[in-house]
C-alpha cells in the first residue's frame, strides 16, 4: 500500500499500520483469516466517504461537474489486497479471462496491449488494407455492475463457493456518504456496482465481461478493464463498414443482456487506409452513431489516421513543457543541486516522454529529434551548461541514458518478454516477423534504427 494514500473514515492512514508492532499484526492475521473462515466482510469496512473533485473547465453549479472519489477505510483495503492474490491465483487456474484483457493481470500491462494494437494495424497497413479502428466508452462501468449477475457469472465460471459467499457479504450492505467542506451527508446505499477504491474492482469488472465476444469477423478485439477497443480490417471500405457494424452489433447484444451501457456518441472511430483516404462509415451502437474522426486515443495513446504519430508526440511535449514549466519555477526559488535536478527530470517529465513506446516507438529520428531536443534542454539546466555550448562538450556527461536509448531498451525489454509469455496475444509479437512497409514497427528500434526482430 502506497504510505500517501487518503484514510477513511476511520482516519487510520496506510502509514500509521506500517509502524505496528508484531503483536498488532499477527492481530490483524487472525482477524483476516477469521474472515476467509467465517466468509463474512466486516460491515465496518464497507461505508465510504466520497470526496469530490471539480473537473476543470466545468459549471461548478452542475452535479456532472465534479469526479467522486471514494476514501475507504485502508485496513479494508488491505484485507482486499489478501484476497486479489487468492482470487488471482483461482482465476489462473480456472482460465477465466480472455486472452485478450490485459487489464490488472500479471506479465500484462497497457504495454503488451498497445503493442499488440499497432503490431496489428502496421501490419494491416503495409500490406494495403482497409482498417476501422473504434473505441467504445462505456458509462460508469464499474458503478453499474448488479451484484447478483456478478456472483452468477462466477458461480457459472466455477468459483469456490466460498468466494461466492464471501463476496456476497462484501456487496451486502454497502453505503456512502459525501463530503462537501466539513457537512457529511446521510448515508446512501450503494445497490449496484463494484466499490469506487476497492482493489477488487477491476478485476471483479474483468470477470463479469469475461465472456464478452472477442472474435467477430475480420475483427480484433482488445480489452484494458473497461478500454474496449474492436479493428476491423477488410480489403475494402464497404466490406470494413459491414464487419465492424456486425462486430459492434454482436457487442451490442452482449452489453445489453448484462446491462452494461455503451455511450455511442461519445465513442469514437478512425479509418486507417493508404488508398481510400477520407471515408466516413455509419457506424451505430446502441442507436447512436459513433462519431469519426482523425484521431482516436486509447490507454493514453493518441493514434491518427495515417500512423505518423505527430498528434500523440505533441501533445506529450507540450505536457512535458508545462510540467517543466512549474518545476523550474521552483528551482529558481529554490536553487536544487544537479542530483535534485535529475530527480525532477527523470521522476516527472521522462515518464511522459517515454509512456507509449511500444506503439510510437518505430517513428523515424526525424521526429524523434523534437524529443530530443526538449531532453537537450533539461541536460543543460541539469549540468549548468550554457545554451550555444556544443552537444559534444555536455551530451557525454549526462547523468542519465539519453531518451532514444532509454526507447530502445523499453522495446527491447518487451520483446524479450513476449517469448514465453502464457498469453499467445503476447507471444506472438516475438514470434511474426517484423515486416517493411510504409510504417515502421516500434520493435525495429528494440535493435536499432533501420533493423528488424531477430526472429525475422
């Protein structure tokens, strides 16, 4: 548990039981496995205090211009920690979820899922084909789950009863209230969906989708969670708009029998073709139409229609640049030493250079350099080099891998990764060759500019 999260209710803060003595948590085990024995979740535990978070840019006179964010009580959360491992280590064995969900699994991350998402689209593309790329937004995902069809899908899937049991008591009874300043309103019910801040959420999400269709025709379906993307690929773009309404109608029809609602106009969609440039297919979904455009962003990617990644890398230089912005003023106030200064840069700005790698990863040097140079920038502030000083005299001297090598060996740690993955969505990325073509595949880079995967 991270030390700086918030306290419940209770005001007992993750940090306060890290200091606990032996006595105090051997305690704490007797009572949580007196839990698992008795299959029943203190009631103590289940009432949250929502806090709500203006959304920028919003009315503050509107409801749905605030974000709630649930504070539970922590000791609950660490009890849930014990029983995420139990239920993962059941879910491994059972084989419940599909291949294609990497959401809050092990050896998967938004990595292995957007890698898997451009291998398949730069694929597609340099072999000339018709793609329709569509993200689905579904609305409060996680707050709408019934209860009842949750703990059928996993008596259906085979778990313990026990489970069954257990994870009835911990929907049972559930209630919140929000705070508004210092005023508490009364508490609430909570009838439906899985609890905002409980570590079982995401994968309690995951279970109840587990069975979604992920195979529609000439269709590819990746899953984060509730990130649901589908990539028809056809010769054509009339055959393309037929396949992906068909996969979003199979999509449709599972949605609705489990309850799950789709918000068709704020989805969205991406045609990617060489030839047939400027398409704009009807697609629907719940009888909206989802809208089409240039861009598409998925797991924090923005992807656009011709694959050249200008969008994506902008918009994470200017976020790097505003985020710099405030560091430094900082750093004049306070004058930081070139330790502290490598701290700040490598803690706050190269994290958000380098996040997507595996799907921006293959754009060619010439749009690498506006990375480049921004890293440049920090190398000199960091050193107290003058900005007309020469890249040879300080480029040498950094106090850390320079950002295309850090790219590099990103790509190169995930391909590694994928040859004895346990999942062959994953495995496979090791295993296809590399192929040419107009668009450069990000695992080229995993061994250099202009090269291929050793498996070629």
């Amino acid at each position: 548990m991270k030390p700086g999260k918030s306290p419940g209710y209770d005001g007992i803060c993750c940090k306060t039981l890290k200091l606990l003595d032996v006595n105090a948590i051997e305690y704490i085990t007797r009572l949580f496995n007196s839990i698992l024995k008795l299959q029943y979740f203190p009631k103590a535990w289940k009432s949250g205090i929502v806090a709500v978070l203006p959304k920028p840019g919003k009315p503050p006179h509107c409801p749905n211009s605030y974000r709630p964010i649930t504070l539970l009580p922590t000791i609950g959360k660490v009890f849930e920690r014990c029983l995420l491992e139990k239920l993962l280590q059941i879910e491994k064995r059972l084989s419940v979820l599909p291949d294609e969900q990497h959401g809050f699994r092990k050896g998967h991350s938004c990595s292995t899922q957007l890698a898997r998402v451009t291998d398949a689209i730069i694929r597609k593309y340099n072999c000339g084909k018709h793609i329709i790329m569509t993200a689905l937004d579904v609305e409060a995902a996680f707050d709408k789950v019934p209860h009842k069809y949750l703990l059928y899908k996993m008596s259906k899937f085979h778990f313990p009863d026990w489970v069954i049991v257990l994870l009835h008591s911990y929907f049972s009874d559930r209630a919140a209230r929000v705070r508004i300043e210092d005023e508490l309103s009364n508490p609430l019910p909570l009838e439906a969906g899985t609890p905002q801040g409980g570590l079982l959420s995401p994968f309690l999400y995951s279970i109840y989708t587990a069975d979604i269709p992920t195979n529609p025709t000439n269709t590819m379906t990746a899953l984060y969670a509730d990130d649901t993307l589908q990539i028809t690929t056809t010769d054509g773009p009339l055959l393309a708009e037929i396949d992906a309404n068909y996969a979003l109608h199979s999509l449709e029809c599972f949605l609705k029998k489990w309850k799950i609602k789709v918000n068709g106009s704020k989805s969205n969609a991406i045609v990617i073709s060489q030839k047939d440039k400027g398409c704009n297919p009807n697609l629907l979904i719940s009888g909206s139409q989802i809208n089409i455009s240039r861009q598409l962003t998925y797991l924090g990617v923005q992807f656009d229609d011709q694959l050249l990644w200008d969008v994506h890398t902008k918009s994470m230089l200017g976020k790097a640049k505003r985020r710099t912005a405030m560091l430094i003023s900082h750093i004049k106030d306070l004058p930081a030493s070139s330790e502290t200064k490598t701290l700040f840069y490598t803690t706050y700005i190269r994290p958000i250079l380098t996040y997507g790698a595996a799907a921006w990863g293959g754009i060619p040097r010439s749009k690498m350099e506006h990375l480049l140079r921004f890293e440049r920038k920090w190398i000199r502030i960091i050193l107290g080099v003058p900005r007309y000083a020469k890249r040879s005299t300080y480029l040498g001297n950094a106090p850390f891998p320079l950002l295309d090598t850090m790219v590099r060996n990103e790509l190169r740690r995930l391909l590694d990764s994928t040859y004895h993955h346990n999942n062959p969505t994953v495995r496979q990325l090791g295993t296809l060759p590399v192929t040419g073509g107009r668009r450069r595949h990000p695992l080229w880079r995993a061994n250099g500019d202009g090269g291929s995967s050793h498996n070629t």
